[in-house]
C-alpha cells in the first residue's frame, strides 16, 4: 500500500466523527453496572468515568483510530461498524486496562450492533461473499480464542474471547489479510509490549490486560491487510 492508496479526505470524516464518539467514552464507562462480585481491588467504573482528562484523551484515541481506517478502507459502508469500534474499542482498552475486564454489558450489545451492520453493508453493497467471510472471521476469531481458553484458562478471561469474536466479524468482512493481521498482532504486542511493561513493571507479570493489544492488533490489520492479501494472499 502506497501513499496514494490512502483516502485522506475519509479520514478527516471518519477522525471528526470517531473523535466526537470519544467523547461520550466516559458517560458510556461512568453507566455500566459493577460486576455481581467484583475484586477487591477493582476500581469502581463510576470512579474511571472521572478520570481527569479520559474524554479528551478518549476523543484523541478515537479519533486517531478511525482516521487511520478511514484513510485505509476509503469511503465504503463497512466503516459504519468500523468508527464504531473505533469508539467502544475506546472504552473497553480503557475499562480492561484499568479493571482487567471486559464488560458483557457492553461486549454483547456490540455483536448485535456490528453484527447489524455488516447486515447493512453487506446488502447495500450487494457483496454475498464479504457477508459469508464476515461469518467465517466470526468463527475463526472466536474460536481460536475459545480454544485457547479452553487450554489453559488462566492465560485469558473470557471476555477476551466474547471481544475476539466480534473482531471476527468486522475483519473477516473487510478481507483474510484484515484478519489474519489483526488477530496475529494483537497476539505478538500482547507477547512482546506486555513482556517489556512486566520488565519495567508498569504491569503485573501474571495479570496484565490483554483487551488492549486486540484492539490494537485489529486496527493494525485494517491498516495492513490488503498489503498482506496482495502480496502473500494473491488478493
């Protein structure tokens, strides 16, 4: 992917729009209800929704975040559900960091909504075959995560696998590369930043979240998948 591919006047769209749904990231955290039995240590969500500075640094994310797939994706229905990610992304990535947990009260809404929306997509723009990957990334994403709690649930919490599956369902839509990117990074800066964040002990060794590096890795892979697809995949 060139300079020339990206869709600059997308991204000033898309930016403005992510950044305006940032802002709203701490009324959406500040509502979420507090888990049956919450940690002792668990930092009540109230708490995190005041956090000085979260709605700017929250709009800045965001904003950045939606930005960079609209310059990769170019104007397409897709990025419907793809800014909204952009914005619950945020506030999930914040949620985990802080708490180490990822809402089903907010994970399980997002299937429907991105799951709606794929819908959407899909029929306005008359594409079966992106409609069916979309089922397969849903699968493959989820299951892959499922499995690997199943081995070993200590090595991640199960929302971490609800999350997979609805990162599934937005990259498989926009292409293999998409999702064969996202899913892998989000496992390498996983490995290879919480490893460095242990060593300087920012986070602890045994229980750092993992939230974050999906997301992460799942933005990396709508920027970097159709390179992956045109030169490795033949697409």
């Amino acid at each position: 992917m060139t300079w020339a591919d990206w869709a600059f006047d997308t991204a000033a769209v898309t930016g403005v729009v992510g950044a305006l749904g940032g802002l709203l990231v701490p009324e959406v955290i500040g509502r979420l209800p507090e888990p049956p039995e919450p940690a002792a240590d668990k930092q009540p969500y109230a708490d995190i929704a005041r956090s000085p500075g979260l709605r700017w640094r929250s709009a800045l994310v965001s904003g950045v975040a939606s930005a960079g797939t609209g310059a990769a994706v170019g104007w397409s229905w897709s990025l419907t559900f793809l800014v909204y990610l952009g914005v619950v992304g945020t506030a999930l990535a914040v949620i985990d960091w802080r708490t180490r947990l990822l809402p089903t009260k907010l994970v399980a809404p997002s299937y429907l909504v991105v799951g709606a929306l794929v819908l959407l997509a899909a029929g306005l723009e008359r594409s079966d075959d992106d409609l069916l990957r979309s089922l397969l990334g849903w699968l493959a994403a989820g299951g892959v995560f499922w499995l690997l709690w199943r081995i070993y649930p200590k090595g991640m919490g199960y929302g971490d696998v609800r999350l997979a599956g609805v990162l599934g369902l937005a990259l498989g839509y926009l292409g293999w590369g998409e999702l064969l990117v996202g899913v892998y990074s989000g496992f390498v800066l996983g490995a290879v930043v919480g490893t460095l964040l242990s060593l300087l002990r920012l986070v602890d060794r045994k229980a750092y979240p993992f939230g974050p590096f999906m997301l992460v890795g799942a933005w990396l892979g709508v920027l970097a998948g159709p390179w992956v697809s045109r030169v490795y995949l033949g697409g």
